[in-house]
C-alpha cells in the first residue's frame, strides 16, 4: 500500500530517530506509485506556498516551518521551531 504522511515535530531530522510515527498529523492512501507521486508533487507545491520557509534533509526530505510557529520545551527551558514534513511510504517504510 502507498501512502502519504504528514508530519509534526519540535526538531529537524525526527525522520532518524524511532517513533515518528507518532508525529503523524495527517495521512492519505493510494492504490498505486503513479498516483502517490503525483500527489506528493502536490502536497509539496502547496506547502511551498503555505510556508515562508524549508529545509532539505536526510533522503531529500523536505521540512517546512513558519518561523513564528513555536512550541516551549518544559524539559529544555527553550522555544522550539515546529516542522512539517510530508513522506512518501510503500508499506510502511519510506519510498524515496
């Protein structure tokens, strides 16, 4: 199964670290790779537009950010910046 995910983290490079599947915000299915992708150049097109601002990474994933957009760290004791990061998925497992 293909599918894209969206995701929200307090930190760049989350994608490296276990668990992120529990920043997941929104998701969509698919029935093949044609249609994922293309939707994904969509997804991609239109956060471009929505944010002021991205970052590439790892497996030229691409975080976007507000830089107004901001959440305190209790732990830290520091403001930190929230990305949004949209994968593609086949299976389960990142499609790049």
């Amino acid at each position: 199964m293909f599918k894209i995910v969206i995701l929200r983290a307090d930190y760049e490079g989350w994608w490296l670290f276990e668990g992120w599947q529990e920043g997941i915000v929104r998701q969509f299915s698919y029935e093949s790779e044609k249609a994922m992708k293309d939707a994904y150049t969509d997804i991609i097109q239109k956060m471009k537009e929505q944010f002021h601002s991205f970052k590439e990474g790892k497996y030229n994933l691409l975080a976007f950010f507000n830089g107004c957009e901001m959440a305190h760290c209790e732990d830290c004791g520091e403001d930190l910046q929230i990305f949004y990061t949209p994968m593609m998925l086949k299976d389960g497992e990142l499609f790049a």
